[in-house]
C-alpha cells in the first residue's frame, strides 16, 4: 500500500477532526440517511466518538506490533504516518492488516464525509461488477447487480473492511504476478 492511501486516510481525519465538523456532529452521511433507515446504525455516533475510535483502532493495532512506540505524533492525523514508520519491522500478516486497516480507514472517512461515490471504486466480492452503491439505510455497499444475490436469496451487501480487504488481496496478487 501505500502511502497514498495513507494520505487519503490522512487528510480525511484532519477534516473529520476540524473544528467545524467536531462541533456539528450531525455533518456527513446521516443527513442524508434514509427516513426508513434503523437508528443505531455505526453512523449514528458522533464525529469525535468516531474520530477517538478509528485513532483507538490504529494505536492498537501499532501497540500489538511494536508494543513500545514512539509517543503519538502532535497532530491526529499524522497517526497513518506514525503507524506505518512505528511497525517497519512487521511481518507479511501483520502489514496485510495494517494496510486493510489503513485503506478501511479512507473508504470510512470518504463515506462519512459524504463521498460515498467511493465505493463504486470496488467491485462487488461476489459478482465482480463495478456497480456498488452505498446504502445509507443499511450502511453498507450494496450491488446492483440483480442477479447476484447471496445463497439465501438477499441482495450482496459489504462493509468498507471488506471492500478493503479484497483491495488489499488483489493489489497483492497484481504485484505478484507483475514481478
Ligand atoms: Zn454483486
């Protein structure tokens, strides 16, 4: 991955945390939440209770590799840089999951910034299709593909993580074969 990614992430954290969105925690996708939509959904926390767990998520996962790192850079957003320096020495499994926990975190963010076009950038796990769209009700990428339907007969729907991970996976396979 990269550091592109990590960027993404990056630059995406710095607006969530910025004072404009921090004290208006209904900014971002629940305003265009479905009236239908269940309430309790992971969306409906608020922007700083969402920014204070995906730093959580990224401190944890560098404590589990390097269990004594550098202290947190000065600005919260410099965490995707601070994690990726603090675990150079990770193995192949533990920067697989780093870099699907990174890419997670952009495809969040972008979503909870509204940019839910995002997910159209995946295709579906299922079909292959490049017609994801987001379901703000269900808060999942859902595939429009009528013909792809899990085994019990319901629409495929996907999490960002697992959007992430197949990325992940198939950037891997892509650089093996190219090499
Ligand atoms: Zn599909």
């Amino acid at each position: 991955m990269g550091r592109n990614t990590a960027a993404d992430a990056a630059s995406a954290l710095r607006l969530l945390n910025s004072p404009d969105m921090r004290q208006n925690p209904e900014h971002g996708p629940r305003e265009r939440r479905a009236p239908s939509s269940t309430p309790g959904a992971p969306l409906n926390i608020s922007v700083v209770d969402y920014v204070t767990r995906q730093v959580g998520q990224i401190v944890d996962y560098t404590v589990s590799v390097t269990p004594q790192p550098k202290p947190l850079p000065e600005r919260l957003e410099d965490v995707y840089d601070w994690c990726i320096e603090q675990t150079g020495e990770a193995d192949d499994t533990e920067r697989r999951r780093r870099d699907t926990l990174i890419e997670t975190h952009a495809l969040e963010h972008a979503i909870r910034l509204g940019e839910t076009d995002e997910v159209c950038k995946h295709p579906c796990p299922r079909c292959g299709c490049w017609g994801l769209e987001w379901d703000h009700g269900g808060n999942r990428a859902l595939c429009l593909n009528r013909r792809c339907r899990t085994p019990d007969g319901s629409a495929s729907t996907w999490t960002p993580a697992r959007l992430a991970g197949q990325k992940v996976r198939r950037t891997e396979i892509w650089r093996r074969n190219a090499t």
